[in-house]
C-alpha cells in the first residue's frame, strides 16, 4: 500500500507523520521549529529561513522513510488557481509566494500544501466522521478557530483561500469581544480554547487551561459551565449562519475543547435549531470528530501528490 | 440571432418577455395570476392549479412568438441534482414537485426552472455589472431580500437548494426584529422594502412605501434618513459575513430599494469594511446592478434550455 509523508505546521509545533493510504499513522514524530522570526526584514530572507526551518526537519524524517511525496498543511491563505502561498498571518513578510514548488525543488520530492483548516476538512472528509458526505463544514476548536468546507466532495477555498473564516463570523454585533484579528464580537472570542481560558480568568481569577475549565464546568463549577455552555451556544448561532448561506447539513467537529463534547453538543445544538431558517430546522448533523487532533495531519496526507 | 422566452414568476405578478440571446428585451408582458389559493387542499390539487395558471399566461404569449423554449425563476428551492422543487414558502402543498418537466409537457416546449433569486445573480452575471466575475454575490432588496451565488463562473444553489439565504442572516443577536421566517434578527427585516416601510410607520405614523421613505431621507428627513443608513449599515455587516465564508470579493446589488444607491452605499461600505477580516478590508467592490429589475428575468432567459 501506498505510504506518503504528512505535514501539520503550526506556529512553532510541527507534526510529522509516515501515513498509509487507508489513513494509518505508520509512524511519527513531533517537534518544534522557529517558523517566525522578527529579524528578517526582506521578504527574500524570509522565504529562505522558511525553506531551510521546513527543510531541517522533514528531510531526515523523509530521507528515514524513503517516500517521494508530501502533503502538507500550513497556516495561511493559498491561492486556488496558482497555489502560490498569498500570505501568512505569523509570517507577514511572505507574499505570494510559491512554498511547495520551492520546497519540492529543496527536498528532492513531489511536495503540494495546503491551508491547515481546510485539512482537517478534507481529512475529516476522507477518513473521519465527515466520510460519504458530499458537502462538509469541517470546524477546528484550537487556540483559535479553524474551518473548512468540503463542496461536492472537493475542497472549497475561494478566490484568494480566504473562504470559511468561519472563526470570525461576528456573533456579538453589540459590546462584543475583542478578537485576534481586530474585530470585536467574532465567534473565535468566545469559543475557542484561548477565549475559554481568557474569560475563566477574568469570572475567576485563576490560570488554567482550556482542558481544565471543561473539567471543572463537567464536575458542575458554575463559571465554567457557563463559559462552556455560552461557547456552544455561540457555535451553534455561528454554525447556523453558515448553514443558511452554504446550505451545507454536514458539521463535523475537532480540535481540543470538542473533548467537552457533553457540554457543548446540547447548547450547540438548541442555538442552532433556533437560528435556522424553518425548512432546515432539526435538518442539520453535528458530529464529533473520529479523527481527534488528527484530522490535519490525515487531511495532509490526502494531498500528498 | 436566438430568442427564448423568460418568465420571472413572483406571489401574484408575472413578467413574460422575448428576449434575444444578447439580453435584449425584444417583447414583455406583466400580468397577475393568483397561484396560491387557500382551498386545494391535495398536493395533486395544488400541482393542477399552478400548471394551469402558469400555462394560462405562458401558453398564448409562446405560440404568439413561436418559440421553444423558456426559462423560468420562481420563489422556491429546487434540488440542484434532479431539479425538482423541493419546496415553496407561497406553495406550502408542493413537495418535490417536477414543475419544469410538468410544464413542458402541458406547453410543449423546453423548460427550465430555477430560484428566481438565483436567477437574477445569473442575469447579473450574464449580462450586468457581473460580467465578467468568475464568483459572485448578487443581493436582491426587494419585499424581501433574495441572493444569488455564482461560483468559478456557474450558480451555487446548495444541496437542498437553499444555499444563499442572505436575507436571514442574523445582524442583531438581541432584541432583533421579528422577521418574516419567525426569526428575529435576520437583515431582511432591516433593510427590505416591507422593513423599509414598515420601520417609517413605526417612527412617523405615516403610511408610505419604500421609495417615498428614500425619497424623503434623500430631501433630509431625519427620521426616514436614519432609517435609510441602518439598513445600509446593516447590509454592509450582512454582506461581510458573507466575504467571511465565501471569499467572494464581488458584489451586486438590484431591486427596488438600490434607487436609493447614494444613500445606502456610503453607509454599506463604512460597515463592511469595519467588519471585514483584515487581509480582506478594501478589496470587496459592491456595485449597483445595471439591469436594475430586469436581473431576474434576464438570469431566466439564460437558462432557458
């Protein structure tokens, strides 16, 4: 069977994986790469310490396992037509810019790259909870929200890869939260594990993390139930906003705080029944992800040219 | 050069004209025909009903021109795969109903039927300020708000049909107006005509319509003025969440209500650009439509098989 390498680029935290072409990990290792740095200053000098950060870490790991093709998912926004890397939210100085054709030529194999949301779509798609659907919003609840979509069993982007910032539909269009992105009132600030974390805090006072504020809220602490229950809540409004104007009736859900899935599934989907328009009422499939946090690196593997 | 048969169909009005291949109105005709009725009680009554009174205008108006076929937009959705109507608000009896193959029959010519709000996005894109996009959103203000979705050049309709229903985006999470699908919130009961008119009488007592209210606001009367920029601003917050999961960057705007285009879009591209994702702020063009209400029926004459 055939064996390709897999992908999943985060801020600093890089997953690689040997995957098999019925979705098994075969093998794989993790670790951390200085992806953005502040020094670089030309856009030259920015897409050579990329390449040679990707580099150092893949090719041992591809060189180990003899593969020629990779697949990968990457944090920013690919043109549809060129593929070319328009650009990066953590590394602004790159625009435009052709990272699998030039990873290839550095690697030596056959690379294709993709938005990391949209992976985890077409992971969830090809191999988890969103199998046999021809429509599919896939939503990934990490540090932020991520969410890609799926039309007619393809993967959906839009004219500049700018499709399904799901994560910043305003839910809040009065006093809302401040967001990452310089807007107040997206969903993203409420229901993502950052916001979870950021509003335990300031209701309680104390640190924690994402993980914890579930737990708390699953053995009945009131601010933390709230929390988790307003973020389904707000899930759901925003899920429904989507659904009316993709009309797509397949969700499937990921990401570290879908671990709360008891909470957030009821508030998640009692908001959205409300928000629906009458003929798609109590027509809409919520479901868990089979694939955990592996949607990505699955979802990489699956554009492996 | 070609010549097809148009038909726009709404609750009581309908427009028939020849139209040539090039969009040209060649010969139109309005009429009323009542094709909801409360008394026909069977799904088998109310598909004899509709036929005959769609055949009725059709019938005379296609052997007086001699031609084979027609296009049709009618309020209702249609499954994109079989093409059935699936189902209409005005037509509550109809379910999966095969009206275009069902009227070719009773005409004896080729038929084609679609969203008549897909149909003006198609016109739009056909023939009017749209040209030339391969995506695009085209808004209806009319009674209601319709929407249209052109993607890589060719309509978005959704799996069940009810893809783009813009006009029930929420924009006001609390206390929002209760809006014609029993939600509360959505842009429709805002920035339509019928809230248009409906918001003036509230605020002046005084019975009007719609462009009476633009009229007024355009002579600075304060209170149809105000309500004249909301519902600017909220098209504009409507039209970004859009951008938000589409990634479509073009946008037009027919109906009634666009006559009021000095007023309405200052205040819809302050609002949409502030609600934007960043990388996206400025580069949404919103154009008024060049067809003003022709849209629909030239999106039919398109279609037609």
């Amino acid at each position: 069977m055939r064996q390709v390498l897999a992908a999943d680029i985060g801020g600093t935290n890089i997953r690689l994986a040997l995957v098999s072409e019925d979705g098994c990990i075969i093998d794989e290792t993790r670790c951390t790469a200085e992806l953005s740095r502040h020094n670089l200053q030309s856009q030259q000098n920015a897409e050579v310490h990329i390449l040679n950060a990707l580099c150092e870490v893949i090719q041992p790991f591809a060189d180990m396992h003899a593969v020629t093709s990779l697949g990968m998912g990457f944090p920013g926004f690919f043109h549809s037509q060129s593929g070319l890397l328009a650009s990066s939210p953590n590394l602004p100085l790159l625009r435009d810019f052709a990272l699998a054709e030039r990873l290839a030529e550095q690697l030596s194999i056959d690379v294709a790259v993709e938005n990391d949301a949209l992976c985890a779509a077409i992971g969830e798609h090809r191999y988890g909870a969103g199998k046999g659907y021809a429509n599919l919003l896939h939503v990934t609840l990490g540090t932020g929200i991520g969410s890609g979509l799926i039309l007619n069993h393809a993967p959906y982007s839009g004219e500049h890869g700018m499709a399904m910032e799901f994560g910043h539909l305003c839910i809040e269009h009065h006093d809302g939260r401040l967001c990452g992105c310089g807007n107040h009132g997206c969903v993203e600030a409420y229901a993502s594990a950052t916001a979870i974390i950021r509003r335990f805090n300031e209701c309680c006072g104390a640190h924690s993390d994402a993980k914890e504020v579930f737990e708390l809220a699953q053995q009945g602490h009131d601010c933390a139930n709230r929390i988790m229950l307003e973020a389904g809540q707000y899930l759901g409004m925003a899920i429904a906003e989507a659904v009316k104007l993709l009309d797509v009736t397949s969700i499937t859900v990921s990401g570290g705080l879908s671990g709360a899935w008891d909470l957030l599934y009821p508030a998640l989907m009692s908001e959205l029944d409300t928000n629906l328009i009458p003929p798609l009422k109590g027509k809409v499939d919520v479901l868990r992800s089979t694939l955990d946090d592996n949607a990505g690196l699955l979802g990489a593997a699956a554009i492996a040219p």
